[in-house]
C-alpha cells in the first residue's frame, strides 16, 4: 500500500512527505500521535479569534534563500520582523542585549564609557556570546559582563533549563549573543515573515497530495514494530518493506536500550483578556521574575484588528514521559554526557538501512524552523533522489 512510512507531521515528516510524492511518486504515510499536523508549529484559531501558536510561538526567519523559496511555493508571507525585550530591574529592555539596553539599565558616563570599550575591543555590529564576554581580563567590559550574564542570562537559563549558563551547551546561550548595535531585532536574518494564513495551512498546503496520507492520533509504536534484531518493519502486523522515516525521539525508537536522553518540557498558560493589547512588543522575557520565562501576545504576530488579546506563558518544566502533562519533550538537554549516549544511538542507527533519522528530535539538535527544512531538503538529496 505504502512506499515509505513517515513518524511525524512536523517540518522534519512533511518536507520529506512532499519531496517524496511530488519528485518520486512514492505513496507515503504519515503518522502522528497528535490529532493535527504541523508538530510544533502547528497554530490554529482560539475561542476568541485569535491565531494562536499552541506549542509556543513561532517565528520564522532564515538567511537560507533556497529554504525561503521552496516554502514559498506553499505560502505567501508577510513581513514581520521580531522584537523581545526583557524585564530587568523594573524596565522593558531590548534583547539580545545591545547598546540600546546598556544606555537604558546603567548611568549615562558608565554607559558611554563601556559603548566605547565594546566598539573598540570587538567592532561595531558584532554579536559577542555571554560565555566569550565574561572571558574579558579588562574590568570594565568584566563587570558588564558579569551585569549581562547575572540579569539576563542565569536565571532564565535556570528556570528555562534547570542549568547554569555554562553546563549546558555553549550554542544554547549564543543564540542570544550580545549585540554590539543599535538594533532592537531579535533575529538579523534577511528573510524574516509569516506565513500570511499561519503555519498549519502552510502543511495543508504540503501534504495536500494524492499520493499522501495521514493517520493522526496514532502512536507509532501502536501500529508498527521493528525488529532491531533482523531490521524488519512491521506495520499492522504485516511486513513492512519499505522506508522507515522517523521524526520523534530517537531514544524511544530504540527501546532506550543505551538509556534515556533527557529532554526539557514546557506548561503554556494561555489566557485572553478584554483588552486590545497586552505589552508592547511580541515577547517580553522575565529572567528574574516569576516562574514563567516569557509571555508572547499573538496579535502582535498574526496582526489581526479584533477585539480582545490572547497570551501565552510558557513555564519550563522536567520532561516525564509516563506524565501527559509533562511529557512533551520540547527541547533536547545539550550536555557531554548526553552527547555520549547519543553517538551510542547514531552509531545503531547507522546499520539499518530501511531506516532515517531526521528531525529536531531523532537528530537531537536544537533545529530552528528554517534549519530543519534545509535538514530534510538535504536528507532528501543525499538519500533519496537517486530513487
Ligand atoms: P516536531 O515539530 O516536534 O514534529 C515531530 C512530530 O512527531 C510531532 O508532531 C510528534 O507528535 C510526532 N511524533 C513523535 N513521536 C511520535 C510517535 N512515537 N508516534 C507518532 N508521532 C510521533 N523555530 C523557529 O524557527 N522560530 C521560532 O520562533 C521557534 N520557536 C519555538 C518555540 C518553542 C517553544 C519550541 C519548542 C520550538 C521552537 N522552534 C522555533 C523550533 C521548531 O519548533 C522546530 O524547528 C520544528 O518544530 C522541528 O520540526 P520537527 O519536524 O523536527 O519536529
Ligand atoms: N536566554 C536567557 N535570557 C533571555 C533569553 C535567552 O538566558 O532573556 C538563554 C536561555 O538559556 C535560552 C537560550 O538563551 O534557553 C536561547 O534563547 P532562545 O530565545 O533562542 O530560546 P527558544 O526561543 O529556542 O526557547
């Protein structure tokens, strides 16, 4: 019935789902335990009215123009560019932090002075990882250093990952590096949009295929089984004898036979209010404040004149996978050990090969939207074309 069967309708599932049907004519399926498409990108309209992103908001931006062009074939965009600030000693600043915060928490000679070091030691426009900055023997750009990590960085870090800045991996906090301009963006990519009738109709519009089908609802494991023995897929009972492509956690599909890989969960609090607008930009974080990280208006990003706003907080939480709660493993924890088992798991992955492994969850890598579609895009080229 099926050439390929695909876990997950994420970016990572629908990328490959698309470029397998439409190039190859191969007759996918595509599972989900969710009882929608999109994965975590999934949005979709409240009670209210407003486009809402469930899992968390979503916000795309690439410098990749082949990512841009292949998804605009699906969508048409509109221009958004992303603003966050962050709560800090009772004032709204921009972050990433840059000259703009600087001239806002500390007084004017200090701020001046410390602009000039900045510009002078690393250039202006340049984006300096807290990690590197808090290296400076100078003591001045030592202190701002120390301001920076205490006020922006280590709480959140601590309630978004359990962790210190500096256990987990270092491209974790230098996603938000500090940005020696005056720009308030939080991304400087070129191509920055939304997808004009929000994510989830942009993989309609993907998996809008003859050749496609979905089964939603539906745990992997309560319709296939692999022999990781013989290397035979099972689907419904019956030998499966095509292509396994899976999206999930690359740990469960292997039994977590070398053990479990931790993994970071989210509690979104969603609320609406009689109110035209909340806060005045998109995202404001509050490192040092409450038990939330940040909160996320979604009018802001969807841009709709109606009345009433809805918001999102997202608390961080641990990861249990037996909690329906808590376990939705949002993020991958980066750490050394980690790292290990997960080459253990690459390793075994490595000699089945009716059997790919793509997606922020089976890569165990922090993919952003625009990377994950190049990822599977790349996963095709390599490993399908030649079909
Ligand atoms: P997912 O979207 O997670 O899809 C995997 C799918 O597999 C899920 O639908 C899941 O239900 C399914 N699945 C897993 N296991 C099984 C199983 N056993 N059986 C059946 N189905 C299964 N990126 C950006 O570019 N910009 C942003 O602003 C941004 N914000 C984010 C905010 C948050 C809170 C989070 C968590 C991520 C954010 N991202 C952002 C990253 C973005 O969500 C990911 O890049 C993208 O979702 C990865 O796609 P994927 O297909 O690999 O995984
Ligand atoms: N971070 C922080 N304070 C902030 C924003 C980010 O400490 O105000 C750190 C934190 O460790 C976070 C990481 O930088 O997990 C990456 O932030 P980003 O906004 O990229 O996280 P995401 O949107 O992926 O959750």
């Amino acid at each position: 019935m099926f050439d390929i069967i695909i876990v997950g309708a994420g970016f990572a599932g629908a990328v490959l789902a698309e470029r397998l049907a439409t190039q190859k004519n191969k007759r996918i399926l595509i599972i989900d335990k969710r009882q929608h498409i999109g994965g975590n990108c999934y949005d979709c309209v409240d009670e209210h009215g407003v486009l809402i992103h469930k899992y968390g908001p979503h916000l795309f931006h690439t410098d990749n123009k082949s990512v841009f062009d292949y998804l605009s074939q699906f969508t048409q965009w509109r221009p958004y560019q992303h603003e966050v600030l962050a709560f800090i000693d009772g004032q709204k600043v921009p972050v990433p932090f840059n000259l703009n915060s600087l001239h806002s928490l500390l007084p004017k000679s200090l701020a001046d002075s410390l602009e000039l070091k900045l510009i002078d030691k690393f250039g202006y426009g340049v984006k300096v990882p807290i990690l590197e900055l808090r290296n400076e023997e100078d003591k001045e750009l030592k202190f701002l250093a120390d301001f920076i990590y205490e006020k922006i960085f280590v709480n959140y870090t601590a309630k978004q990952w359990g962790k210190k800045p500096e256990d987990i991996s270092p491209e974790v906090t230098g996603r938000v590096p500090v940005h020696i301009s005056r720009d308030n963006r939080y991304f400087q990519d070129k191509y920055q949009a939304i997808p004009s009738q929000g994510y989830t109709k942009v993989f309609d519009k993907m998996l809008d295929h003859p050749n496609i089908s979905l089964l939603l609802n539906t745990d992997f494991k309560d319709v296939c089984n692999v022999n990781f023995q013989t290397g035979v897929i099972q689907f419904m009972e019956s030998d499966f004898k095509g292509h396994l492509i899976f999206t999930g956690l690359i740990d469960e599909l292997f039994n977590s036979q070398f053990g479990e890989l931790p993994y970071r969960s989210l509690a979104f609090q969603f609320d609406h209010l009689a109110v035209d607008q909340f806060q005045e930009k998109t995202t404001i974080n509050y490192p040092n404040d409450y038990d939330f990280t940040r909160i996320t208006e979604f009018k802001h990003i969807s841009q709709q004149v109606i009345s009433g706003t809805s918001i999102v907080k997202e608390i961080p939480q641990d990861f249990e996978r037996d909690n329906p709660e808590k376990n939705i493993p949002y993020y991958p924890i980066f750490t050394e050990e980690n790292k290990k088992k997960l080459e253990r798991y690459q390793d075994f992955a490595s000699q089945f090969d009716n059997i790919t492994l793509a997606g922020r969850l089976a890569e165990n890598r922090y993919y952003d939207m625009d990377d994950i579609v190049a990822r599977a895009l790349q996963v095709f080229d390599d490993k399908f074309s030649q079909l």
